[in-house]
C-alpha cells in the first residue's frame, strides 16, 4: 500500500498576502523534485486554478461538485502542464457550497472525507484555501497534516496571524488533533524597507519561520497571466528561486532520518 501523502493547507484570512502564488508555485516546485503533488483550489475565485492553465470553461467537474457528492476527488482531477502536478479546479459554484453544507452534520469534515480515499500514489497535497476562515478553510485545516502560513512583512500581519492560531487551535481541539503549523512563509519581501525587518524579526520572536523568503518579482506577478507556475514563466527569476528554495526545506524537512539529502530541483 503507497504511503499516504503529506497534506498542507496553505492559510492566512487576510487577503493579498501570496496564498495563492505559494499553493501554486510550491506544488510546482515540489513536482519539479519529482514528487506527485495535488493543487486543491479551495478558492471560488478560481485563481490557483488558472494560475496552472486550467481556464474555467474547460472545467467540467470541480471542487464543489466533490463537496456535494456529484463527483469523487478523482473524477475532478485535472492533469497540468508541470509534469508529476495535477489540480482539483474550483470554480465560482463553490460559493454554494457553504450554503448548502451549513446544516450537513459532516460539514467540517466534508474535504477530509473526499480527500483520503482518493490521494494515494501523491506525495504532497497543497490546499489553497480563500482568504477567510469561513466552512471552506475549515474544511481544508480538518482535511490537512499541516498549515502553511503565507505572510507579508506589513503592521497587520501579526494581528491577522494571532486570530489564525487561535482558529488552528480550535481545529485541534474539535476535529483534527495532529494539525500543525509548519512555518510561517514571508512573501513579497522588500528588504530595502525598515518596516520589513521589523516585522520579520518580531514574526521570527514568536513563531517557526522558514529561511527561504519570498521577494516582491514581477515575474511572480505575471506568471499567472500566462497560465503558468513561474517556473515554466521563468525558471532563473528570483521568485522562482525562491519558492524552489522553500520547496527543498519542507523536502529536508520530511526527509527520512539517516537518508541522503535530495539533490536540489
């Protein structure tokens, strides 16, 4: 029996902050090491989705239709330019679906549900989740091993950061005792500003805080214009290195004690 994948749901309620350019560009970045890797859009807006070319037309199943039983996670499947990562889409439809699931007695459980009978043969699972804690980033924090928190260097951000744990822990105590929070990721990282440091090195006094940082890129923001993960946008661009450089720590990460350390992607 293949291992079950290690799933990570990739959060923070505040807007703007890079959740989405990191659930795309680290699921691309972990297929480029030649790990399976499954993008969920847990996002109405679609945006990881056309963020790996999948435009909303070509979408015959998507998230929604898992959450409300029409289709298995493995009918909604959708093969992806990068080699080895695939993508479950979302679409606007997806918006109903905290309507239609808010009396459902399994409503908190209903991603974790359609997510572990489907994923075997993936090695990591990147869920996307919308910018609020609302039913759909419950579902993917119940559904997810781990949480991956998306942050820029700004004076909310450690406000916005203190509701979010208190949300995972809730998560804990109610329905997911082993979610964990594996590291903060600075993104759109501006090291010319002083705010900058003062908000890493405050971020860094109270919680694990990845090495690899996120710069401001522009080809970070034009990527998803195109369709594409930067690294097929433009591999040798500093917000491609960057998210290659995060996808070896979290690899390093779950290395297996005593094996060798992966060769760099």
């Amino acid at each position: 029996m293949a291992p079950s994948p290690l799933i990570y749901a990739v959060a923070n309620q505040k807007g703007g902050v890079g959740k989405t350019t990191t659930s795309v560009n680290l699921a691309a970045s972990l297929a480029a090491a030649e790990k399976r890797t499954l993008l969920v859009d847990c996002d109405p807006q679609g945006n990881a989705s056309s963020g790996v070319g999948v435009r909303r037309p070509n979408i015959e199943r998507s998230l929604y239709d898992v959450l409300i039983g029409r289709s298995t996670l493995r009918e909604s499947v959708i093969s992806t330019s990068v080699p080895r990562l695939d993508v479950v889409p979302a679409t606007q439809d997806l918006v109903a679906a905290e309507i239609e699931l808010v009396d459902a007695p399994d409503r908190a459980t209903k991603l974790r549900d359609a997510l572990r009978p489907h994923v075997a043969g993936y090695e990591y699972v990147i869920l996307d989740c919308p910018p609020s804690l609302g039913l759909l980033t419950l579902n993917a924090l119940v559904a997810a091993d781990r949480v991956l928190v998306p942050l820029q260097c700004e004076y909310y951000a450690l406000e916005g950061l203190t509701y979010l744990m208190a949300t995972i822990d809730r998560v804990k105590a109610a329905f997911n005792p082993d979610l964990g929070v594996e590291g903060i990721v600075l993104t759109m990282y501006d090291g010319r500003t002083s705010l900058t440091h003062q908000v890493a090195d405050e971020v860094k006094g109270h919680f694990k805080v990845f090495d690899s940082i996120i710069p401001r890129n522009v080809k970070l923001s034009e990527a998803p214009s195109h369709g594409k993960p930067v690294l097929l946008y433009d591999a040798s661009s500093k917000g491609a290195q960057g998210y290659l450089s995060l996808a070896r720590e979290i690899l390093d990460v779950n290395r297996p004690k005593g094996k060798a350390a992966r060769p760099r992607p």
